[in-house]
C-alpha cells in the first residue's frame, strides 16, 4: 500500500464536508468584489476623475502602504485593485489557513484521522486531500472573481491576472499551514504560526511598497501584486513564484508527515512542572493560562494595526481632505476628513477584537464536542461555572485587544500631529466600542449554550459587521441596512458622547448572557 493509498476516498469526503463553506467563501468574495466594482465605476465615471485620483494616490507613501503598489491608476480595474484589491486578498489566506489547519491539525487533535488510518489508507491520503480541497477553493475563488469582473466590463487579460492573483496566494497559504501543521502540536499553534506568518508578510510588503520596493520581493503579497493587473506591462512569473512556493513547501510538509508520528509534532512540548502552580488551581484560573497566549498574539495585532495606521494617519487625512470621493467612501464630510479616518480606524481595531472574542468562545464549543467538557463536568463543577471560564476570557481578553490597539492609534497619531489631545480622544473613542464587542460575543454564548449547531452564525455576523461598516459607504448601501451591526450605535468622534444605543446594547448583552446560561444547563451536551 502506498503513501497515498485512499487520497480519492478522503478527497471525496473532504468535499462533502466542506462543499458549504467552499461556495460560501466564494460567494462572499467574489460578491464583495462585484459591489466595489459598481460602486468605484459610479465614483470615478470619467477619464478625468480616474487622472486625478492616479496623481493623488501615487503622490501618497502611507496609502501605498496600506494598499499596496498602486498599477494603472487611472483605469476602472486598477483602481479596484488598489481599493480593496489587498484586502481581499488576505481574506483568502485567511480562508486558505483555516480550511488547512481544519483538515489537518484539528483532525489529529480530536482524534478523527487516527480513526481515518485504521482503514486501508496512506499516511498521505488526508493531507493530500487536505491540500487538494483548499487549492481548488482558491481556483474556484480566483476564477469567480474574474468572471464576475469581466461580466462588469473590465478588461478580461486584467481580470483573469486578478484572479490568478486571489489563486497564486491561495495556494501560498495552503502550504504554509500544511507545514505549520506538522511543525505545530496543537490547531491553536498551527493558527497562531500561519496567522504570523500572514501578519509578517504584509508588514513586509507595506515596508517595501514605501520605501524602493525592495523588501515588498520578500513577500508573497508582494509577489502577487507585482503582477500589475490592468496594466500595460502585466506580468505572469510572480504569480509563478508564489504558487511554486506553496507547492514546495506542501511537498516538505509531506515529506515531514510520512516521518513523524500521528499526534506528533516537530515542536515538542518538555515535562512540566511536577506540582501545579496557582495559576493552575481551579477552572477559571487555568482556562485564563490558556488563554493567554492567544490575548498576547491578538493583542500584538491590534498593536500593529494601531501603530501602522497611526504614524499613517497624518499623511492619508491630508488625502481625504482633498478628495471628496474619499470623504464619501468614508461617510464624512471633508472637514471631518481627520475625524472620519480614526474612526474607520477604530472599527477596525474593535473588528479584531471581535475576531478574538468569537474564538475564544470558539473554543468553548471544541472542547464540548471533543469530549474534554465531559470530564470536567464529571468534577465538582457547574454547567454555568464551565460555561463562565469561556465566557470571561473572551470578555476581558477582547477588551484588552481593543485598549492596546487604540491606545497605540491615539499614541502614535498624537505624535505623528505634535497634538497630545488625541491620546484621550482616541482612547475614550475607542473603548466605547466595547459594547458592540461585547454584544456580538453575547449572541454567540445564547447560540453556544442554546443552539451550538448554528455557533458559526456568530462569525456570520462579524462578517457582516465588516460589509456594513467597513465598506457601506463604497457599496452604497440603502438608509438602515448599517444600522443592523452593533458598531453603528457607538458613540463617534468627534463628539464621544454615549447615546440611548449603549445602553440598549448593555441590556441586550445581560439578557442574552442569561439565554445562554439557561440553554447550556437544560440541553445535552454535544
């Protein structure tokens, strides 16, 4: 029997399982992509409009490094690529590093692959199944996305360089987490690796795109958007080298998989400590020591972004100030242009803390369904007390998330303006987003204690907590579609002055706590 023996089989499984999530990623890129390019045809109708935004943007170092390289500026597809065309594609690594560390890691963690090898099948037969499944998504992806931008009249040799762009990166990522899966011995550390490396390749790419584009050759993002689509000079090979890249390093990480054992990993763990320490002794104490890490690692996200967007953030409101196209893609007039760019800011920082919120409790759900919530019950131990070890370090390992990465938007943008007054501004701004974080984490305990099947509608919403608040403007969205997320009901600089809203989402927030409660302790578990 070879290493690959069953591949089909598996393949075939891998699919069913995850058919769903494919053509919803899908449908959610592409769609998004499909709105921008409407939205930016309606903003920029004319040869004249497009001219003047090249010369702006071009003229801008912190929007390029936001962005990324901006190619033919001053054409409808090029400025598509330049607004969101980054973004998107780092919402396709992340697909990429979540369905691979599902299909690999988790799979090991909770016992199903070993169960998977006791039949007639390869060492290789679910990593390869693994790494096909997700390729494929990021063709289906990278194919959608230039269908939809040629059926809304771009060019077809640029839209065509785009989706193979959203492919190339993709198939980069695939192998990246199917490395970090052999490497890491948990899916929380192959999540934590591969998101790194996700973080590191951007900051990269960012450095390079402001100063000669040097560095940007040390990036995979930077790679596939030297491919320049819509340009005159558009170019194949980077596409090449990035998706060579990730096929090399799926052919090391099969080459460690057939040598390691199952449940093993290249980074092991040493005996710990033959006595528990305090930070050990009792649930809620050692689930906040398991937490910790992932506050730390999201906690250096939200640094990040406050800091990049900070030390940008002079120079890009000096832009929005002088384009009224900006100011309306941003909901503000020009005069608030300042005002409208921290505030754009500050969503997104509250986003990521968001992000942390609902993994947190993510894992509350895992550990339900491997087993492990079993035998801590078997303790002396209350369904709601089990239920509250989840729920707090969401709570206040999110507010953290948030409090570090405002604090280094207000600090930076303070020093980059010579203006300390914006460190409080910025700081009181940014916390009173702590309510709309803690209600979306609120909605996710009432599913998780009363409808755990439909735990993923809680992601569902952040998503579309991005659509409607990060891109409403650009989309154009009708009167009150916004209205929906949370985050629209915030108090917003410049007046910083909590309305009726907070305080109708902090009672949300106890009522659904208390639904969640209830379902855990009346339903079975699993």
């Amino acid at each position: 029997m070879t290493a690959f023996a069953g591949a089909g089989w598996h393949l075939s499984l891998t699919t069913r399982l995850e058919r769903w999530r494919v053509l919803l990623w899908t449908a959610g890129v592409a769609g998004l992509l499909a709105a921008i390019v409407d939205s930016m045809a309606s903003l920029y109708p004319t040869a004249a409009d497009r001219a003047q935004y090249a010369a702006i943007n071009d003229a801008s170092p912190a929007l390029r490094a936001i962005n990324g390289p901006g190619h033919a500026l001053d054409t409808p597809g090029g400025i598509v690529v330049f607004e969101v065309g980054g973004y998107l594609l780092v919402a396709v690594a992340l697909m990429a590093v979540l369905g691979m560390t599902r299909l690999t890691r988790s799979e090991e963690e909770h016992d199903r692959a070993e169960l998977a090898l006791s039949t007639a099948t390869g060492t290789l037969a679910s990593l390869t199944a693994a790494v096909l499944t997700m390729i494929t998504t990021s063709a289906l992806i990278g194919a959608t996305c230039a269908a939809g931008m040629i059926l809304q009249g771009l060019p077809v040799e640029g839209a065509w360089s785009y989706g193979a762009s959203v492919a190339a990166i993709g198939v980069f990522f695939v192998g990246v987490t199917a490395l970090a899966a052999q490497v890491c011995g948990t899916a929380g550390e192959t999540l934590g690796v591969s998101g790194l490396v996700i973080a590191a390749s951007y900051g990269v790419r960012a450095a390079g795109d402001v100063g000669g584009g040097e560095l940007s050759a040390w990036s995979p993002f930077g790679w596939v958007q030297h491919a320049a689509p819509f340009a005159d000079d558009q170019r194949s090979w980077p596409l090449g080298i990035a998706a060579g890249a990730g096929l090399l390093l799926v052919a090391v990480a099969m080459a460690v998989r057939i040598r390691r054992d199952l449940g093993a990993a290249m980074l092991t763990r040493g005996p710990g400590r033959p006595a528990a320490g305090p930070s050990l002794v009792g649930l809620l104490t050692a689930s906040a020591r398991v937490a910790t890490p992932a506050v730390v690692g999201w906690g250096l996200g939200g640094l990040f972004v406050g800091s990049v967007f900070g030390v940008a953030g002079e120079e890009v409101t000096k832009v929005f100030a002088a384009t009224p196209e900006i100011a309306l893609l941003l909901g503000t007039g020009q005069t608030e242009a300042t005002e409208g760019y921290l505030r754009l800011v500050l969503l997104l920082i509250a986003l990521l803390a968001t992000g942390y919120a609902l993994s947190a409790l993510q894992r509350v759900r895992t550990t339900e369904r491997n087993g492990l919530g079993d035998l801590t019950l078997a303790a002396s131990v209350s369904r709601t007390r089990w239920l509250l070890s989840g729920v707090l370090p969401s709570l206040l390992g999110s507010a953290v998330v948030l409090a570090v990465g405002t604090a280094a938007l207000g600090g930076t943008f303070a020093a980059v303006t010579d203006d300390a007054d914006w460190v409080e501004r910025v700081l009181r701004s940014g916390l009173w987003h702590l309510p709309a974080v803690w209600l979306v984490a609120a909605i996710a305990v009432a599913l998780l204690g009363a409808l755990p099947r439909f735990f993923v509608a809680a992601w569902a919403l952040l998503a579309a907590c991005v659509v409607f608040d990060m891109l409403g403007p650009a989309l154009q969205l009708e009167d009150g579609v916004s209205d929906v997320s949370p985050f629209a009901h915030v108090p917003q600089l410049p007046d910083v002055e909590p309305g009726t809203g907070v305080w109708i989402m902090g009672a949300t927030f106890l009522v659904l706590l208390i639904v969640g409660d209830l379902g855990m302790r009346r339903r079975d578990l699993g």
